[in-house]
C-alpha cells in the first residue's frame, strides 16, 4: 500500500492514521508542537481528558506502526510540495484544527495579563506552566480573573482559573443564560466550583496601569431582535457603564484555521473565513490528492465531530489510493 503524511496530530488526524494504517497504509503524523494530540492535549483540561488516557491511544497507534514526527511547522519546516517530491508521498490529509484565536479589539487588549483561551490553555495543559519555574513556561493568574465568551473553551478555562489560585473567577458574556454555547453539564460544574456568571455584560475596554491589567470596563446589554446567528441581538443600554478590578482577563470568544498552511500552498484553496475547501464527498481539497476534515475545513467544532470527519477521510483516501493503484498496475 502507499504512504501518506497526516498534517496535525489532533483527533482528526489521529483517527485517520489509525483507520488507514490498519487497512495496509504507511502513516506518518507531523505535528508543530512537541507532543502529539492536538486541541486534546492543550485545549482540554486534564481534569476533563486525563493525559493518561490520550497517552494510551497515541501508544496504541505507534504500536500499529504509525510513525509520528514532532516540532515539525508543514508551510515552514517542510513545503507540501516536499512531501509529495522529496518524502515520497502518495497523499496527504490536513487536520491542523482552528487555533488561531479572534479578539475583540477593543483598547487594552495588548497588557500583560490578557490572555487568549488558547495561549491561556496551552501554557497550563501543554507546558505545565502552573509548575513554573520548574517548567520554563510562565503563566501570571492573579486575584481575579475574567473569561470572555460563553462556550465550553471559556468555561474550561475559568474552571482552570480556580485551579491556579484564582480567588474570584466570573465568565463575561454579552448575551443572557439562554444563548449560552456550553453543553449544560459544563456551565453546571462551573456553577458548583464557584465560577461567576455575568449574562448581557459587554466588555469595551481592558484598564492597565504600568503595563498589566488592573480593570475590565463593561456596560449592560439588552437583547433584541434576532441577528444573523439567529440569536437575540445585544444591544447597549447608554449610561451603563462599569468597571470589574481584575487581574487577568481571557478572551474565549472563538477561533479560526490558521492560514499559514494555505498561503504557502499554491492551489490550495479556502473560504474567506479561512476554511479549507473540499470537495462533495467533503474531504479532497483544491489539490489533487490532498484532503482535509474536521475544523481546518468546518471551523472550531467538537471533538466527536473532527474524529468523524477523520474517518469519512480514510474511507475516501483509501478508495482512491486503491484507484491509482489499480491503474498503474493495468498501465
């Protein structure tokens, strides 16, 4: 059978270097970080996803013979064209996830002590920087802390507050309790730990004096009618204006592909929000024999759905794979 680069070790390209590798393929992963598992090892707190239980499917997977291959940047380190001219490979998959965080950009967004999820969650749960100095990655969680969003990112991430000292931990969300985008049991377990929970609050701008922040300046909402989202559309109420002291805040408030990938690869291409586009079967991108699934193609989604996109993948890349070698041996 005929080998193939997986482009990100997270839960959609896991799931395809298993399924494929165990119907007669050769599999490498390459990953940008040290550690293989993607948004499951940074993104989720081990109090949710225990390492020990993601170490054991990486192990199983490398028992199988899938080869794994680290701090590797495809797009920097390594061009695509490299994978399939210089390494040999008969096909690609990308499964580089949707990383790269949005803000708000509002003032005072640039302090020291705002943090976005992702960086907030990546340096406790990949670098283990409630450890510092002992592990070299710093991570400065005062008092108070405040996480902007609603979501399952940003309710992991104030449970993670409370963890690292955090004495008061609120959740900021400009919208009220009925359009929240956490799964309940979540907002519940947050709710029993002490997390605070300010619905139809604004944040407009981050207060900071010599460098960190000392404040998060708000205002009240009210809710409209329906925007695009189909949810209640936040409206401001004038001269509701306020201030939180605290001493972080973190922004949860969604993420997007990184584009590295695709701008240093001609051909392949994107939505203009950054998805990777594919093919009706969902899975064959804009280049012949390089596919993609799970949030690189449908945006920040769960992990249940990027491992099914993985697998659709591997039924796809299999046939076709078995296509080319058919026609190579009648040719």
């Amino acid at each position: 059978m005929l080998d193939l680069a997986i482009i990100g070790g997270g839960p959609a390209g896991l799931t395809v270097a298993g399924d494929l590798i165990q119907l007669g393929h050769q599999v490498t992963i390459f990953e940008a970080v040290h550690e293989m598992g993607g948004v499951l090892i940074y993104g989720i707190p081990e109090f949710r996803l225990p390492n020990a239980i993601l170490d054991w499917e990486i192990a199983a997977l490398e028992r199988l013979g899938v080869e794994f291959v680290n701090n590797v940047v495809i797009g920097k380190t390594i061009t695509m064209d490299d994978l399939f001219g210089k390494y040999g490979y008969s096909a690609i998959f990308i499964g580089t996830g949707a990383g790269l965080p949005k803000f708000m950009g509002i003032p005072g967004e640039s302090l020291n002590g705002v943090y976005s999820a992702n960086e907030f969650l990546t340096r406790i749960n990949l670098m283990q920087a409630f450890e510092f100095p002992r592990a070299e990655t710093p991570l400065k969680v005062g008092r108070r802390v405040a996480v902007i969003g609603s979501g399952n990112t940003a309710m992991d991430a104030v449970r993670s507050a409370l963890r690292l000292g955090a004495e008061r931990a609120m959740v900021v969300y400009r919208r009220s309790e009925n359009e929240m985008t956490a799964r309940i049991e979540e907002y519940e377990h947050a709710i029993e730990e002490g997390v605070e929970f300010h619905w139809l609050t604004n944040p407009i701008e981050v207060l900071g004096e010599d460098g960190w922040v000392t404040g998060l300046r708000c205002v009240k909402m009210k809710l409209g009618e329906p925007d695009d989202s189909g949810r209640a559309r936040p409206i401001p109420i004038e001269g509701s204006e306020f201030v939180f002291p605290v001493d972080n805040v973190v922004l949860s408030i969604g993420t997007r592909p990184n584009p590295l990938l695709a701008k240093a690869t001609p051909g392949l291409k994107t939505h203009a929000w950054g998805g990777l586009l594919v093919d009706e079967r969902q899975v064959e991108t804009s280049v012949h024999r390089v596919y993609a699934g799970g949030d690189a193609v449908t945006g920040a989604a769960t992990v249940i759905l990027a491992a099914g996109a993985g697998k659709r993948a591997a039924e796809a890349i299999h046939a076709d794979l078995r296509k080319d070698e058919e026609l190579a041996a009648s040719g």
